[in-house]
C-alpha cells in the first residue's frame, strides 16, 4: 500500500513542476518590469528572478519532473518485482 501511495504522491509532484515549468517557459522574458517572484507549492523560491534567468528556472522545474517521474517508475518496479518473486 504504502509504494502506491509514494507513487501517486511523485505523479502529483512530477504534474506540478511539469505545469510550474511550463508556465514560466510560457511567459519566457515578456514580463513587466525587472522580473518576477517564482513560488512552488507555497513556499518562495526567489523573490526578484531576472528576465534572463526565467528559462533557466523553467528548465530546472521540468528537470525536476523528469527526476521525480523517474524515481516513481523506480518505486513501482521495485514493487512489481517484490511481487512477482514473492507469487
């Protein structure tokens, strides 16, 4: 119960940072002013990100993704081999 519990949990997660770095990937450098505050889940990130660094972010949210998607694939195949070895 409990790895499919974890898994769900890294599927939400890899879902959100996939969408925060979309969003920012979206909005590029076309902001007003000096650039903006980046905030996930609640918690601030940096408050004052310039226009130059907003794709790197973005870049670093869907790497982000990628990680916690791999390490949910991870958790569900230790799981499915624990099953198949103990049937």
């Amino acid at each position: 119960m409990k790895y499919w519990l974890a898994s769900i949990v890294l599927i939400v997660i890899s879902v959100l940072f996939l969408q925060q770095g979309m969003d920012l990937w979206k909005l590029g450098t076309d902001v007003d002013g000096d650039g903006i505050g980046i905030h996930f889940l609640g918690f601030e990130i940096n408050d004052s990100v310039q226009e130059a660094n907003i794709p790197s972010y973005a870049t670093g949210f869907f790497i982000a993704a990628g990680l916690s998607f791999v390490l949910m694939l991870v958790v569900v195949s230790r799981k499915i081999f624990k099953m198949s070895r103990a049937g």
